[in-house]
C-alpha cells in the first residue's frame, strides 16, 4: 500500500451548477433561491465560497474563472462579497450566471500544515503534484503545477526538517516508479532512462503563490529529460524530450 500527497493546503477543483447546491458557503443560512427551486443549507468550511477563515487558513479561498473575467479571477470570495454586496451564496450563483459554459475552479483551504507535515513524513507516503499540463501565463491556475518538488526539498527538507533529503528524493523518484513499475525509471544507474534533476539544496525553492502561480521555482539549474538537456543553467529548452510512459 501507498498514498500520493501534494504539498498543499489548498486544494483545487472545478465547480459547476451540478454541485453547486453541497460547494456554496459558510454562511450558517438556510435561504430558498430561485437558482436552485429549492432550500440550500450551506455546508460550513465549503471551499466554494467561504468567508470565515480557520485560525490555521494562510489566506481567503480564491475563485478561478476559465473565461478570465477580470472582475473575478484569482478574488477572494470576502472581496467579491463586499464589492457587488451580496451574500457568500449569491457570489457563487452571480459567477456561475457571468459563466456561459458553468465551468467554476476554485481554492479552497480546508487541510492544515500540521497533518500535511506529519502525512508526508509517513514512510509509505509519496509526492504527486495533482497537476496538469500549463500554458505559461494563461488563465488562472494552482501553483503546485510549478512548485510541488520544489517546495518538498526548500519547505519541508531544509526548513521544517521534517523529512531527511534522501527520503524526499526517494519520494518522488523511485518510490513512485516502483509503484508504476515503471522499473527503467525513477533511479540513477546503468540501463535507466537518463532523467535527472540537478538542484542546489541550499537554495531549491518554489516560487509560485495562489496569487501569481505562474511562476518558475529556483535552485534548478540543469534538467535532463530521457538523456537530453532540458533546462540549461535555469533556462528551458526549446525541445521537447518527454515521452508517454507505458508498463
């Protein structure tokens, strides 16, 4: 057995009029809206729009908005509720209306740092970043699609200290392509794949906020992908040298 974790504790999702009814607020309301035919009891800590914050929360949840309404990207649900004043259900249901394809994302923190730390230290405990494919600079996104291994190695290995760095490594190398048995991958010796990632430890870091996640993590100087140079001294490549990875 094992479990994958990101290093995050604000997580991010996709939110439409389907699930709007059990993903709206921590306004402590029972109120009939139209939108819905019916009474909504808003769930407390909902990641959708909740503006009362946990005394662990590092910020107010932040809507994403794929059509990049300017009004409403990366806001916080406390500014759009004093700017248009309405309620924190009512921001909810005003986005959804302004969206033409009712595709909502959304960061919500409802984990905290202390049992992110002790999860990630478990032994059988590896690293994911739950990410997905990125367009540098284009529309709103979670910073763990930049700054996941990055923050493990800078946060949680040299400052927390949580975890020794030969373990981080382990974690988000082989342990995971052993999970995959993906044997050619994940390890540094003869009749592997030549993927490797050349870090200073003292200076690895993330860079990437939810408020500007769009951002390249340091302390990286040289990536190789199958053998192949993909970042040289921090700046990538032109070349694409992945490949699809099949058992």
């Amino acid at each position: 057995m094992a479990i994958d974790l990101a290093d995050w504790i604000g997580h991010h999702a996709r939110y439409s009029a389907r699930v709007m009814e059990r993903a709206i607020s921590a306004t402590h309301l029972s109120r009939h809206r139209e939108a819905f035919g019916q009474v909504v009891i808003p769930s407390r800590g909902s990641v959708l729009a909740s503006p009362e914050v946990a005394d662990w929360d590092p910020e107010p949840d932040y809507y994403f908005h794929w059509l990049r309404d300017s009004a409403i990207v990366m806001r916080t649900v406390a500014d759009l509720m004093a700017e248009w004043q309405l309620e924190a259900i009512d921001v909810a249901l005003e986005i959804e209306r302004r969206n033409v394809e009712h595709k909502i994302g959304a960061v919500g923190f409802t984990m905290s740092e202390e049992n992110l730390m002790r999860i990630l230290a478990h032994p059988l405990v590896m690293v994911g970043t739950d990410a997905h494919l990125e367009v540098f600079g284009v529309r709103a996104t979670h910073p763990r699609n930049y700054g996941t291994y990055p923050r493990v190695l800078g946060k949680y290995v040299r400052e927390e200290g949580i975890i020794s760095l030969g373990e981080a490594v382990k974690k988000m190398t082989s342990m995971p392509a052993e999970r995959y048995a993906l044997r050619d991958r994940g390890w540094l010796r003869p009749g592997c794949f030549a993927d490797a990632v050349i870090f200073d430890p003292a200076t690895v870091a993330d860079t990437a906020t939810f408020a500007n996640a769009h951002q390249y993590p340091v302390g990286i100087p040289y990536v190789l992908v199958n053998g192949q140079v993909a970042v040289d001294n921090e700046v990538t490549s032109a070349g694409h040298h992945g490949r699809v990875l099949r058992r």
